[in-house]
C-alpha cells in the first residue's frame, strides 16, 4: 500500500500496477475511477483519481517533502 501524494487516500500498488502496466505494445489506457501513477524524477508516484494526478503535474515540487 502507499499515499497519494496529493490527498493522501490509501492506494492498492497491486490494483494500481494491473490497471496501468504496460504491455509489450505498449502502455494501455489507465482507469480513471481506480487509480493512476506517474513518472516523476526518477520514481513512480500513486495517485487515487485523475484529478489528484493533474494537481500533482502541475506543481509537483509543492506536494513532496
Ligand atoms: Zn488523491
């Protein structure tokens, strides 16, 4: 388990992982009402929702320690 970064919910890795994998063809569409992550500086970073992730792009630096 870990946090969105952004409002803190509980986010299931495992659940998050199998919903945005990658394939060989390449990265599939993520689910929006199941969570989402994003690459950023070098690690992955869990979000809950679409929206948490859009906050977190658009000022990171205010949502990281
Ligand atoms: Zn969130």
């Amino acid at each position: 388990m870990t946090k969105c970064p952004v409002c803190q919910k509980q986010i299931n890795l495992e659940a998050a992982d199998s919903l945005t994998g990658t394939t060989p063809g390449g990265a599939k569409e993520v689910d929006p009402t199941a969570g989402t992550r994003q690459f950023h500086d070098g690690t992955w970073y869990y979000f809950d929702s679409i929206e948490c992730r859009n906050r977190f792009t658009q000022r990171p630096d205010s949502y990281l320690e």
